[in-house]
C-alpha cells in the first residue's frame, strides 16, 4: 500500500512516515499542491492524506482537479487540516473526499482513518 502525504509542514510528513511506514505502508511526500499533483499522476498512490491550505495549489482546488482527472479520480482522499472541523464534514465530501482527521490530531485517529479507507476503497492488483 501507498500514500501520498501532500503537506507543506515537514513535521507533518516526518509525524505520518513514522507511524504508517511501521505498519507497511509506502509514504509518498509532497510539500505543496503543484508537486501532489504530479505525484498522484505519475505514481498513482492507494491513498492521499491532503492538507487544505496548501502554497501554488490549494487542496481544496487540488482536491477537485484530482477527482476530475482520469488517472486520478479513484484514489480516495483524506483531508488533513485544521481548517477541518470548521469546513465541515459535507463539504468535505462534496469535494470528493472520503473522510477528513483535524490537526493537531492524534495517531491513533490517523491511523484508525488511513487503515479503514485503505480497507474500503483498497484497488485490485493489477496484472
């Protein structure tokens, strides 16, 4: 399994590495919108954990381009934000996104939401 982390805080990215890579899951980083996008594109992740202030493209406009995208629109994504609880939770899922963990947020909750979305919307193998 593989997640793409899109985040601008490196103590984010160093945070989520540490506690999913221990759980045998490849961790993807980008540190803004732009990069994510060429990331999910080209390696086409399992997952992406995405921040919504984000600099050059903001996740909430990379969020729609990656659910408007072919190669892209069947990853499931997960918001991670601050800005979370306030957006709301329908919002959030007319953005095209699957569930969201608010910052500062504990790993426990991380990881309860990452396992269970990689359960549910786990791809098929491809040959």
């Amino acid at each position: 399994m593989t997640v793409l982390v899109i985040d601008d805080n490196s103590t984010i990215h160093f945070i989520i590495r540490a506690v999913l890579e221990i759980r045998g899951i490849r961790i993807l980083s980008a540190m803004d919108g732009l990069q994510g996008f060429k990331i999910a594109q080209e390696q086409h992740p399992d997952l992406i954990l995405l921040d919504f202030i984000l600099p050059k493209i903001t996740g909430f406009h990379l969020c729609k381009m990656l659910k408007e995208s072919k190669q892209t629109k069947s990853i499931p994504i997960i918001l991670i934000s601050s800005k979370a609880d306030k957006i709301g939770k329908q919002f959030i899922h007319m953005l095209g996104a699957v569930n969201y963990v608010a910052k500062p947020f504990k790993t426990e909750v991380l990881i309860r939401v990452v396992e269970k979305a990689l359960e549910i919307y786990q791809q098929p193998l491809q040959n």
